[in-house]
C-alpha cells in the first residue's frame, strides 16, 4: 500500500480549474518530484496534500486514512510536514530557538510552563542543527542566515516533528549552485525515516534526488514514473519545449 494515494483530486479558483482529476502514489522511503510549466497545478497540489486547500473533488489518503477533509493540524500531527516555498523562520530569534520552537509545538502545556521540553529536547535540536550544518550559527538572530541556510533552517523546522511525509515548494529558489548541491546532499539521509514530495524548478536537482516524477500540466498529470521514463517521454519533452 502507498504511504499516500491521491485520487481524482480536483480544485477549482473561481473560474480556474487549477487540479483536474490529480492521481498519485508515494511509496515510503521513496523522493517523489512534481514538475510541469508554470501555473500547471505544482504548489496547488502541495498544498491540498497538506490541507491548505481543501480538494474540491476526489481524495487523498495518508497511510490509509482519509484526510482529504482533514484540518491542516490534523494532518500535521497524522506526519505531514509542509515547507512553503517563502521562507518562515522567525528572524528575531536564535537559530537554535526556531527548531526549539517548532519540536515544542507538540510539547503539553504544564512542560512548557515549567520549561521542562528545553532540556529534554536539547539534544534532538542541537542533532538537527549539526545535520544542516547551522551548529555553528546556533546562537545567531534567524534573520543573520544568508538566504541558502534560511532554507536550511526552515527544512530542519519542518524535520523537527519526525514527519512521515515531507513536502517542499521551491527549496532551492534563489540559491547559488554550490547550495543546491549542498541541500540535495542534506536532503538524501532523511529518506531512510521520511518519504519527500518536492516541487521544484530546477531539473537537474529534482532529477538527481528523485526516485519518481509526475509530470502536470494544466492541472493533469501528463505522465509520471521513474526519471530515466520521464526524460525519455515525447508528451513532456514537448511541453518543456513549448511552455517552459
């Protein structure tokens, strides 16, 4: 069974149908990238699959549950984690506080009031902060981070939970090459614990990370599959061609 099993998803915008009759399959343990032109349904997908729209028609399902009307925190706390494609962290803030904050977010009251999660989750924060390479900052104001470990941070926020399911709109948008390469290899380790959907513009980093590709356009899957079938199909060469 897949971990997540989108059918016939569709969602409408007034007079724009930006998803029309959407499936797909993410297996567990598997990098799962969604390309297509602009304005083709990527960041609208993304976002019914974590409940920032809610899917007009079809469903989706999350490890056999249907969440397809779930609420965002519902979702969150099922595995879901959503990295937006504008940066969130909290610029006044420490680098080690925004991770601290985003693992307290599951923590009871009476252990926040009493300041018990800090030291308890001091080891899990300061573990994330080494594998995305901000140890280093940890002490540094959020908003000191130059614009690739901002991405970084963010990254690591959504981690913080131990999702399931990681979804990331644009990671690596307005990164220089050498942290794109940088943030495919920090990426790659978190496949052994948590399945990824990623959208992303770049071709050449989407095809190194993933295993699978779905290809929309117009708010339809053209094609998907593994990414040697993907490079080698007439319907997407064409659209790349043409429209991108």
């Amino acid at each position: 069974m897949a971990l997540l099993e989108i059918r016939g998803v569709g969602k409408t915008f007034r007079t724009l149908r930006a998803l029309d009759g959407v499936d797909i399959d993410v297996m567990a343990g598997t990098f799962h990238g969604l390309i297509g032109p602009n304005g083709s349904g990527k960041s609208t997908l993304l976002k019914a699959i974590a409940g920032a729209h809610v899917a007009d028609s079809g469903t989706i399902v999350f490890e056999g549950r249907d969440i397809t009307r779930a609420t965002p925190y519902e979702r969150a706390r099922a595995g879901l984690s959503l990295k937006f494609q504008i940066t969130a962290v909290l610029p006044e803030l420490s680098v080690y506080d925004n991770v601290l904050l985003a693992m307290q977010s599951a923590e009871t009251l009476p252990r926040l009031l009493f300041s018990l999660s800090r030291r308890a989750l001091d080891g899990e924060v300061t573990g994330l902060l080494e594998r995305f390479r901000l140890i280093d900052r940890a002490d540094d104001l959020a908003g000191e981070l130059s614009h690739g470990q901002q991405q970084w941070l963010e990254i690591a926020m959504a981690l913080a939970l131990r999702p399931k399911l990681l979804l990331l709109d644009e990671p690596t948008g307005g990164m220089s090459p050498e942290e794109r390469r940088v943030t495919g290899e920090l990426l790659e380790p978190i496949k052994a614990h948590c399945a990824l959907i990623i959208v992303e513009h770049d071709l050449h980093f989407i095809r190194d990370i993933c295993d699978r590709l779905t290809v929309l356009d117009q708010g339809k899957v053209l094609d998907q599959g593994d990414v040697e079938a993907i490079q080698r199909s007439p319907k997407v060469q064409q659209v790349f061609t043409t429209r991108v």
